[in-house]
C-alpha cells in the first residue's frame, strides 16, 4: 500500500511539476511577443529619425552642389552671347581669350573655355595644359561619348552636359556645350565649358566631412563620379540635381551605416524585456509551485521542506542575478541616453532629473547643472507647460491621453523654440518617472515657410500674368495614345486618316485652372466657363493642333508651341499659338501641363496687308525704276553734251581773247606807237577784261575736264617755303591796292613735298584770292603746319565769313553765298568747286573750320608724298 501511494505521488508531482513549467513558458512567450512589437516599434521610429537627420543634412550639400552646377551652366549661355556679338566682325582669339580669362579668373571649378567653329575646337583658354584638345574634330572624335554628346548640341536648343569623362589633356571633366546659331539659322559651331569634377565639388563642400554622411553621386547614366558607389546599395536618402538635359542622383547614409542608429536602444530594450519576461515567468512558476505544494501529503512534507529550502536557494541566487542584470541594463540606457542623437530629458516630480548632451548643446546650455533639480515647467512657454503637465497628470491617473505635444521652449537666451514633446511615464523603484522626447521644430518650420512661400509666389504670378495661362491634365490622352499601340513615328499618319479618333483622345484633354487674363481673351463670363474637356473643340480649324500635341506626347516630350484659329466663348474667331510645358518629370503621365496662349490675330491681319502691300509696291518701284534708267540716260546724254559744248566753246574763245590781251598789251607798251592818256586807260581797261574773262573760261574749262576725268597730275618734289612764299608776294600785290594786310607763317620740320605744285598753287592762289575780294579791311593769311603724314595749308580772313548751312553747298558749281557787303565782288562761283576737285586728285581734303573770332577759315591738307597707288585712286 505504502509503494502504491508512493508511485502515485511520483506520478502527480511528475503531472503537477509539468503544470508550473508550461504556465512560466506560455507567459515568457506572450512577454516576448510583446516585447518583439515593442522592437519593431523603436526600431521604425529610430530608422524614419534616422533617415529624416540624413536628408536634413544633405539637403544644404544637395542645394550647394545644385547651385555650383547651374552657375557653371550659366557660362556657357554667356559664352554664347559673346561668340554671336563677334559673328559679324569675326571671332579672333585675342577678343575670345581676353572674354573666357575674365570667366575664368573670378570663377572656380573651370579646368577649360573652348570655342569650335564646325566641331573643331580652333580657341581654349587657358593653352597651357590643354594643348592636347587643340584642333580636335568634336564631331569626328576617336572617343564615342564626345562625339555622340557634341552632335546632339547641334541637335538641341539647349545646353548638353555630358561626362565626366576622361581629357585628352589629362584628369577628368563634366563638359557642357552648346550650339552658336548665326542669325540665318545656320550653325557656326559650338561653345564649350570643361568643368574640373574636383573643384566644383570642393566648393559645394563634399570634400570635407559631409555632416557625417557617407555621399556618392551619379551621372544622368547611372555612373557613380563621386564617392562610394556601394552607397547607392544599402537604400540611401536621394536628392535630385536637375540638369538642362537628365540629372544627378545624390545619394547619403550616415557614415556608421544605419544599423548604428538604433542598435544600442535595441539592446537595452532586449535585455530589458528578457530580464522582465524572465521575471515574469519565474514568479508565475513560483506561484504554482507555491500552489502545488500546498496540496502534497504530510508524507512528504520534509521532503518538500527541503526541496522548498533549495527552491529557495536558487530564488535567491536567480534575484541577484537579476538584479545585476536590472543594474547592466542600467548602466546600458544611461549609455544610450547621454549618446542619443535626439534632446531627452527625464522628469520626476516635474522637475528636470536627467538631460543628455543632445538637448543642452540644441538649446544653448552650457552644462545640466543649469537644468537638474531645476522645475521642468521653466523649460517651456507659462501656457505650453500648462497643457503639457494637464495631459500628464491625467495620464498618471489612468485617463487616455496624447503622448505628442507641440509646444514651446525657452533657451537661455529668452527665445521662444518651438519642439514637439513625446512622453512616456513608466515607475522605476516605486517613483513615477517621465521620460520626454524633445524634437526641434524649427528646421521643418522654416521649410514649410520656404515651401508657402514658393506656392504664393506660383499663384501670384499665375493669376496676375498679362498673358493667358491654362493649367491642363493630359493624362486621359496619355493613356489613350498608349493603348492605341501607334508608333510615335507613324501617329501623325494615321491620326490625319481618322479624324474620329483625334476627337476621341483629346476628349482625356481637360481644363483645370485658368488665369483671368485667359478668361478676357477668350471672353469668357468666369472661370468656370473654360474648365473641363477638350474634346468638343476639335474642328476643321484646330484638328492640325491637336494633331501634332499628341505627337510631341506620345514622344515624351516636355514642351510643344504651335498655332492654330480657335473661337472663343464670346464667338470672336482667333488667330493664336499656343505653347506648354511639362514640369520636370512629369512627362511621363502629363497630368499637369502649363500652356500660354498668344493672341496672334491683329498681327496676322496686319502680316496679310503688308504682304498686299509689298506686290502692290514692288510693282510700283519696277515702273519708277525704269523711268528713271530712261531719265538717267537722257540726263547723261545732256550732260556728256554739255561737256562737249563747254570745252568747244572754251577753246574758240580763247584764241580770239588771246589775241585781244596779247595786241592791247602791246599797245600799253607803246610798241605800235604812242597813245594818249585816255587811250592808255581804255587799253588797261580792255586787257584787264581780257585777263578776267580768260579766267571765267579757264575754270570753266578745268570744270569740264575735271568732270570728264581729263585732268593731268604731274608729280615732282618742291620746297613748300618757297612756294608759300611767292604766294604771299602774289597775294601782297593784289591786296596792297584794297589797304589789307597780309601775314604768312611756315611750321614744318621737313619743306620737302612731293606732289603736284602747280595744282596746289592753283588752289591756294584761288583761295587767297576769294579772301582779298571778300575782306573790306583788316586782314588775310596764309599758315603751313603739319598734320600727321599730311601737309595743311590754312587761308584765313577777317571779311565777313560763311554761315554754317552754307559751307557746303559753296563747294557745287556757280553757288555764290549772297552777302550784304557793297560792291560785291564779280565770280562765277566755280573757283571753289575747282579747288575742292583738285584737292581731291591730290588724295586731300578742302573744307572751312570754325574761327574763334568773325572771318572764314579754309583749310586745306594734302598728303606730303603722292604714292602711284593715290594717284591711280
């Protein structure tokens, strides 16, 4: 019986020892599964802060590297500038290098400036150190990608940027290019900006330590050019740099990598929740045991005793090594809470008792003693502390309650930050303890200002525009396009043949804002009159537009102008082009597009009556054209004519005057016997008519030869001094008689003249002789300076001068400047005339200058050596 009872207590202390253990097991197991959502937890929040720290930090070396890049953009749409102001003159590399040195002086980053007329870089600057690139046939280059990337700047509107790639000069280089257009449209060349990868790099900040960040970047083709290219491996946070054509991916991770961020926290929370789990479990199985124990029989009782007394031995033994576990995990979270890269505090009793480094250095404390043991309400705002210790308080009392505040903290220096509060309250040996999160507000405020802004700049400038603007989504015809399966090549083609389905797809065409100036255009009540589908405006008139807008979208291209009559709401009939453009990327669904609109047709109206206009007078100009080819050729006959007639005439009179002068002159002389007084006197008074009419012929006879080219040059070296002074005594003589005086002055280091001497005494004599008969008193002079490889003669008198208006109209042919003078002095008016002719011959200049007191000033400059080449001119 004692065996029997024996075996069953075996058997139930075997079933009931099992019990405990299963119980302890299923309450670790639920402890751990609640500690492996309370992992996932953290270990999401810590990866999205993590990440959200990382594009933070990026995003001032993504903005700085996205203006380097445009700024060097920006050279090349100078460069062009420059090489088309140069076109008409001819580019010349003293003018090229004198431009591309002042780029390149004041801008870094710059490894060449080339200029290729016809794809051969005939210009660079700076030579040195590229003198391998010199005369480099772009268009033909050995290397593919040069010259795929140089054709297609000739094929584009824009600037291509291409590489980096490796130099022919050595190193590598991100090199732009665009095309040079002259203004028939031709192509002159390409204009080209080697960019050094390195220096633009230096100066958007990537060579240093980057924040932290471990930074790669890639090219439009996928080729890391800078940094680790694993990086783009172990999913980065990315940024984009838009390019004229593609763009660069910017890719960073912390430099520990990822897993660091949160790996210490997750460790502290394992221990944490295996020790608690473990704690858990224990004292279920305890209890259980307690339980069981108390059922067992008073025979076994000892036996229990000591079992209890070595139950617990190990109870105390597994305390202590839990309570060195609690202290390791202890010491673990201070560790990861003075290290953690985010503000925490810890508050008991709503006062500060713990602040890690992150919070004193983000809010300008200078150590935690100016925090601890200080009230935690002093941290924030009067009104924010009082709805951050409201909500606490009622969380402590059980009540549900927001764990994030926004609120607002005070810095030492009095300034109100705003943060958000994420508060956890947990007991640790018996004292409620609140640990708070404190996140700074103020990075993400400023971007959310940046970014209002920006919109109400876009509506601003969309609404107030002068010229009507439409926001459209093409998406509908997008997707209808692509269903149809066309080949972009062909849609044109088969469009035109089906006029049903051009209605159809423009139907995914809708209107979905509009400015006011597109509503006064086309006439419109409201807005709302011109919002919604395309569709029923396809017409006869319009169908060729929608033609070729679903072209250019079925081969994704980004903007589209064309032209087209189109009615308005108001039924006025248009001429108009209109214009869109996709934003970047965004070609790939179109479901916004930007179009302008242009109100051709006062301009086409006007284009159509120019065009009647222009046949009208081109019709007109042919019938006075040839009147005046037949008035022409009666005008040169005339003259020709009275050329002919002058110089006959010329002749015949002088040889009966000749003979007059010649027979008189003898009679004065007393050769043909002797005369009386009166007789003398009427003799004078007939040579002298004689001589004076023999000067009108002669002019007149020097005019005609002059005009018919007859007029004979003969070169020979002469004294200037001596000429000028047998003048001055020939003028002397003829203005002794009227009491003027006369003056000459030579100033030449050099009187030695090679010219023709008896045509520049022929203009002098004829220009001192104007001024004698013009001056009533005072006097007449004659200077001789040098000017230049030119000799000037200057006649100067005080009489009564020539008015402006009339200094050039003295030089034609018979003009005489009437004048108030008494006795006005006989002329035919051709002395001039002739002189200026003569001047001519000579290769000089005759003109009046400006005198500073009353008189006239005729200068005349004539070269000191008459070459063969002047003379045949």
């Amino acid at each position: 019986m004692g065996a029997l009872d024996h075996t069953n207590g075996n058997s139930m202390r075997s079933r009931g020892g099992r019990a405990p253990l299963l119980y302890a097991l299923l309450v670790f197991a639920l402890a751990m599964g609640v500690l492996w959502f309370t992992s996932a937890w953290v270990r999401s929040y810590y990866a999205d802060h993590a990440r959200t720290n990382a594009e933070q930090r990026l995003a001032p070396y993504s903005a700085a590297l996205n203006g380097v890049v445009n700024s060097r953009l920006a050279l090349v749409a100078g460069l062009d500038q420059f090489i088309k102001s140069q076109l008409d003159e001819g580019l010349t590399r003293a003018s090229f290098d004198d431009y591309a040195q002042g780029l390149y002086d004041f801008t870094t980053g710059i490894r060449a400036i080339e200029a290729a007329p016809d794809g051969v870089i005939r210009y660079i600057y700076p030579l040195k150190g590229n003198e391998a690139a010199q005369n480099i046939d772009l268009l033909n280059d050995s290397r593919a990608q040069v010259r795929t990337d140089a054709r297609r700047a000739l094929s584009v509107s824009g600037t291509v940027v291409g590489g980096p790639y490796a130099l022919v000069q050595g190193g590598e280089g991100i090199v732009t290019r665009s095309a040079i257009r002259r203004p028939d449209g031709t192509v002159w060349g390409l204009s080209t900006v080697v960019i050094d990868v390195e220096g633009i790099m230096k100066e958007a900040g990537f060579a240093g330590r980057t924040g932290g960040l471990s930074i790669a970047v890639r090219n439009a083709g996928g080729e890391v050019f800078w940094g680790d290219a694993s990086v783009f491996d172990h999913n980065p946070v990315l940024s984009t740099i838009y390019l004229p054509e593609g763009q660069w991916d910017v890719a960073a991770e912390p430099m520990d990598g990822w897993a660091d961020a949160s790996s210490a926290g997750q460790t502290v929370l394992w221990a944490t929740g295996i020790a608690v789990a473990f704690l858990l479990a224990l004292i279920n199985y305890l209890m259980a045991s307690y339980q069981l124990r108390l059922r067992r029989d008073v025979d076994g009782r000892t036996r229990q005793i000591r079992q209890m007394n070595e139950v617990l031995q190990d109870d105390v033994r597994a305390m202590a090594a839990a309570e060195e576990t609690l202290l390791t995990s202890e010491r673990r979270f201070r560790l990861l809470f003075e290290e953690a890269p985010v503000p925490i505090v810890i508050v008991i009793d709503a006062k500060f008792s713990m602040a890690n480094r992150a919070l004193i250095e983000t809010f300008g404390f200078t150590e935690d003693d100016e925090l601890v043991g200080h009230p935690f309400a002093d941290f924030l705002e009067p009104e924010s502390a009082e709805i951050v210790f409201g909500h606490m308080a009622e969380r402590a009392a059980g009540i549900a309650g927001p764990r994030r505040y926004e609120v607002k903290a005070r810095t030492p220096q009095g300034d109100g930050v705003p943060v958000e509060l994420n508060a956890v309250v947990f007991e640790h040996d018996g004292v409620q303890n609140t640990l708070v999160i404190v996140t700074d507000l103020r990075p993400s405020r400023e971007a959310e200002r940046i970014l209002r802004e920006s919109e109400s700049t876009y509506r601003a400038l969309f609404e107030d525009s002068p010229t009507p603007l439409f926001e459209e989504d093409f998406s509908g015809t997008k997707r209808y396009l692509d269903d149809l399966g066309v080949p972009a090549d062909d849609l044109e083609n088969y469009l035109v043949g089906h006029p049903q389905t051009v209605s159809d797809a423009a139907a995914g065409m809708s209107v979905i804002r509009v400015n006011r100036a597109a509503v006064e255009a086309l006439g419109a009540a409201s807005p709302e009159d011109l919002l919604g589908s395309l569709g029923e405006f396809v017409t006869e008139e319009t169908r060729s537009l929608y033609i070729g807008e679903m072209c250019a979208l079925a081969r994704g291209q980004r903007r589209f102008a064309g032209s087209s009559e189109v009615v308005g709401v108001d039924g006025r009939r248009m001429r108009v082009t209109l214009s869109w453009a996709v934003p970047m990327g965004g070609e790939s669904t179109y479901e916004r597009c930007f179009v302008s609109m242009v109100d051709l047709t006062a301009e086409h109206a006007m284009r159509e009556k120019l065009v009647e206009f222009r046949d009208n007078l081109q019709q007109l100009v042919d019938e006075r054209t040839r009147e005046l080819s037949e008035a022409n050729e009666q005008l040169v006959d005339a003259t020709r004519a009275k050329d002919e007639f002058l110089a006959a005439m010329s002749h015949e009179l002088r040889t009966p005057l000749n003979s007059v002068i010649g027979f008189s002159g003898i009679m004065l002389q007393g050769l043909a016997g002797e005369v009386s007084e009166e007789q003398h006197r009427q003799l004078d008074m007939i040579n002298r008519s004689g001589r004076h009419l023999l000067g009108l012929i002669n002019q007149v006879l020097d005019l005609s030869k002059i005009a018919a080219g007859q007029t004979n040059i003969t070169v020979s070296e002469f004294d200037v001094t001596e000429l000028t002074k047998g003048l001055h005594e020939e003028a002397a003589q003829l203005a002794e008689s009227k009491g003027i005086e006369t003056r000459c002055s030579v100033e030449l280091e050099d009187p030695q003249m090679r010219s023709d001497s008896q045509r520049v005494s022929q203009i002098l004599l004829n220009l001192l002789s104007n001024a004698i008969k013009f001056t009533m008193e005072g006097t007449v002079e004659l200077s001789v300076r040098e000017r230049g490889d030119d000799v000037c003669f200057e006649v100067s008198d005080s009489g009564p001068g020539i008015p402006l208006a009339e200094r050039e109209r003295v030089f034609e042919p018979f003009y005489q400047v009437a004048t108030d003078v008494a006795n006005k002095p006989e002329g035919t008016g051709l002395g001039l005339a002739i002189s200026r002719d003569l001047a001519g011959l000579l290769g000089g200049t005759l003109e009046f200058v400006d005198k500073d007191s009353r008189g006239t000033s005729a200068l005349l400059c004539i070269p000191r050596y008459l070459s063969k080449d002047l003379l045949a001119e």
